[in-house]
C-alpha cells in the first residue's frame, strides 16, 4: 500500500511516564485507521500487556484470540466478554535496557456505526515475545477515541511512542 494513503493523525513521544495514552481526535474521515505503538512498562516484570479500549467503555464488549511465541515456546489463548483488548509482549523494567515492543495495530471499518469492529495486532519485542492478535469490540458506534493502558497499572516509560495514521480512500 502506498504511503502516501496513510495519512498522520496524531503522534505522541513521552516525555515523562504516563500511565495512559488516549487518542481523541479521530474523525470518520478515513477507511481504517492504523496505531504504531512502541512501548516499554515501568513494571519490575520482564514483560507486561498492553490494554486497549475504545470511546472510554470499559464494558466486557471486548474478545480476543491470540498467538505467542518466545522462541522457545508458542501459546494460543482467548479471551471473550472482558473490558478491554489485550496483547502482551511489552517490555517491563526488568527486561534489557532500552528494549521497546513495537506493536502495529490495525482497526477496520472504524467509522461505521452499524459494524462491530475487528482489529489485527501484530507485535515483537526481540527479548521477549512475538505475537499476533485479533481483538474484536462488539459495539456498533464508530470509533472516536482509543485509549492505552499496561495490565500492571504501571506508567509507560519516557521514550514511549505512539502515532495514529488514518487510512484515506484509495
């Protein structure tokens, strides 16, 4: 796909810890959207797991089927009526310095209001995991807002970064 069909929606580098990133200026004015996290937890874990929801509702709306591997060893799970997608993976403050889990999440047809809303994730951390995901929120309101969290209630770490491309009609 062409880049010139993503177009930047909005972007975000920490420059403090935070304990949540929340994108709110999202229009219908795109297809599908596409959200670049690269991540670290200031959890004392070697890992941690990134929770994801959107327009605020914390309702058990949200499944999720998985894959994980460690190079060692792979997993599949799911996940259904829960308040949130999750994905794991993200580097905790135990795994080795400066070491961030990239994750490229992509949200279909985000804007209809008469449509569930699937997403794919896919995610790597070269210490830790790989994964791949599908979370799927049953709501038919379009998709204003997404909002970011760690499952251990720790902050995201200084040097985080998050960017929201918005998919324009080919």
């Amino acid at each position: 796909m062409p880049t010139s069909t993503y177009e930047k929606i909005e972007a975000r580098a920490l420059v403090s810890n935070q304990t949540s990133v929340t994108f709110s200026t999202i229009s219908g004015a795109y297809t599908d959207l596409v959200l670049i996290c690269n991540g670290r937890s200031a959890t004392g874990a070697v890992s941690d797991t990134y929770l994801m929801t959107y327009n605020g509702n914390t309702s058990n709306d949200y499944s999720r089927t998985r894959l994980l591997g460690n190079g060692s060893t792979a997993t599949s799970a799911s996940r259904s009526s829960a308040p949130n997608i999750d994905f794991e993976g993200m580097a905790g403050a135990n795994a080795a310095s400066n070491t961030f889990m990239t994750a490229i999440v992509q949200i279909q047809n985000y804007s209809n209001a008469s449509t569930y809303k699937t997403c794919l994730i896919r995610g790597n951390d070269a210490n830790n995991y790989v994964l791949a995901t599908v979370g799927l929120s049953r709501s038919t309101s379009a998709i204003t807002s997404i909002s970011l969290a760690t499952s251990s209630g720790a902050q995201f770490v200084t040097g985080s970064t998050f960017t929201l491309y918005g998919i324009k009609a080919a």
